[in-house]
C-alpha cells in the first residue's frame, strides 16, 4: 500500500518516510536509502528526510 501511494499521484512526503522506515526496519538499508533519496529529490527542504539519510549513514557507519 505504501509503494502504490509513493508512485501513483499524488504522492505525498509522508508516505515516503513511512516506507523508508519500514525498510530500515526491515534491515533492508539499500531500499531505505533509494527511498529517502527519491523523498530527497521531490521535495528537497524536507528536513526529515535529509535527517532520514543522515541516520542511516551513521547508523551503517558505526555498526563496522
């Protein structure tokens, strides 16, 4: 359901994030990512969603 809203117009930010969330807690980093970057390109001053990114980074960063 989360897919479809982020592909059929109009999509929105928040479902985005949502699903970019679900992924990570999924474990599913790389589809998070794809995710929070597609977030990142369709609304750019969405501060969430740089936050999103940055976490994620950090969060891979430090688990080595």
């Amino acid at each position: 359901m989360l897919r479809e809203l982020i592909q059929d117009p109009p999509d929105c930010s928040e479902a985005h994030a949502r699903l970019g969330t679900l992924l990570k807690d999924q474990q599913r980093f790389d589809d998070s990512m794809i995710v929070y970057e597609d977030e990142l390109r369709h609304w750019p001053w969405d501060q969430r969603a740089v936050d999103s990114c940055l976490g994620l980074v950090t969060e891979q960063m430090t688990s080595f």
